[in-house]
C-alpha cells in the first residue's frame, strides 16, 4: 500500500511538471498574429472653399499584422503588416486636362447638372503598430488598443466624371501623390473595434491649385476594424 501510494505521488507530481512547463512553453511562443477586415466612412478635409463631399464616400480594408512582443507578459508589442485598402470619394472638384495635357483642376458649381464625379484609389499598405491588450495565452476575447503609422502607396486611381452626352476619366495626374502616410488608432474588445486613420500629407502637391491657392485636402477615415486570429 506504501509503494502504490508513492508511485501514485510520484506519476502526479510529474504530471503537474509536465503541465507548468507546457503552460509556461506557451506563454513563451504565443502571439496575436491576425487577419484584419475594415470598413470605413471617408471623409475630406481641408477642403478648399467651396468644395463639398455628396454622396457615400467609403473604404474597404484588409490585410495581415505580424505581432511581436516587447515584453514578459506578452500584452505589449509592436505590429507590422502588409494589405489592401481601396477607397471612393465622391466630390465636387473636377479633375481633368487641356489639350496640351496640363492638368485642371476646378469646383463643379451647383448650377452644374451632372451625374457622377468621384475618384477611387486602390492601395498598397504597411500598417506599423504599437499594440496593447489584456489577452493571455488562453483567452481570446480582450480589450485592445492599437494605434500607430500607416505607410501606403496608390497603384491605380480615377477621377470620373460624368454628364449627359459627356464622360471624362483621368489616371494619369502629375500632381496626384501616390505615396500616403497617415496615422491610425484602433480601440474596442474582442472582434469588433472602432478605427480612425488620419492622413498626413495632401493627395496633391503644390502644382495643384484653384485660383492661385494650392489644394491640400487629405482624408479623415472612420469605421470599424475587424481582426481575425
């Protein structure tokens, strides 16, 4: 009865061993590498005078974020990753060019008839993060907050506008700036998260300008991030 009562002490002490260091294994490798899908009303700011938005301006977003942790507990760490953002605004500031090809630019007064006038841009993004929770290797449901820089490059765009008897579509703007860099913050519990993305620098350069003044709008983005581990 002894030696039974030993050896029955003896397997269940190796087995709480076996379970703390599994439990430890765990902790050392674990990370919230995730999937993450967005949604976003897009607004413009800094507009020049007389330039409005009209319509539903919106974004689509998704991609993937490598998560390294910084510290012991493992809830603070930095994020890199890499996606797709593709976006509209519809406005009224008419892009397009002369016949020698320079570029113009132009507020669609209201006395306008027309039908359409908006521009897409479809991204290449670097989302860098600084990322805070309160998950733990086995829980899956936290409070989050992420925020950081968002590095992007536009691939393709267009402004199309379009009237009765009349369409015209540019993808080849000199003054457009395809390089983006904006500034991001991400808030919420468990999939769901309220996201707000600031752009730093205007989507033209200098050269772009109505009556003399130069035109320096930038985007304002305000949605809802979902991520995915």
């Amino acid at each position: 009865l002894i030696i039974f009562l030993l050896m029955s002490f003896s397997v269940l002490a190796q087995d709480s061993l076996v379970q703390v260091i599994d439990t430890a294994e765990v902790y050392k490798k674990y990370r919230e590498d995730q999937f993450y899908l967005g949604v976003t009303f897009n607004l413009l700011t800094n507009k020049p005078k007389e330039m409005e938005q009209n319509g539903f301006s919106g974004g689509i977003h998704f991609g993937f974020i490598r998560d390294m942790p910084i510290n012991k507990q493992r809830n603070l760490s930095i994020g890199i990753g890499g996606g797709l953002s593709m976006n509209t605004y519809n406005q009224n500031l008419f892009v397009g060019e002369t016949t020698s090809e320079e570029s113009i630019f132009d507020i669609i007064d209201s006395s306008t008839d027309y039908d359409k006038n908006w521009l897409s841009t479809y991204i290449v993004e670097a989302p860098i993060q600084l990322r805070w929770r309160t998950s733990t290797a086995t829980n899956y449901k936290f409070w989050r907050i992420y925020t950081g820089l968002q590095l992007g490059y536009v691939y393709a765009y267009k402004f199309h506008f379009e009237e009765t008897g009349n369409q015209v579509t540019q993808t080849d703007v000199p003054e457009f700036n395809k390089y983006r860099m904006g500034l991001t913050f991400s808030f919420g519990y468990d999939t769901f998260n309220f996201y707000f993305y600031y752009n730093l620098n205007p989507f033209f350069n200098g050269d772009a300008q109505i009556n003399d003044s130069p035109i320096e709008i930038n985007s304002l983005k305000l949605g809802l991030m979902f991520y995915i581990l």
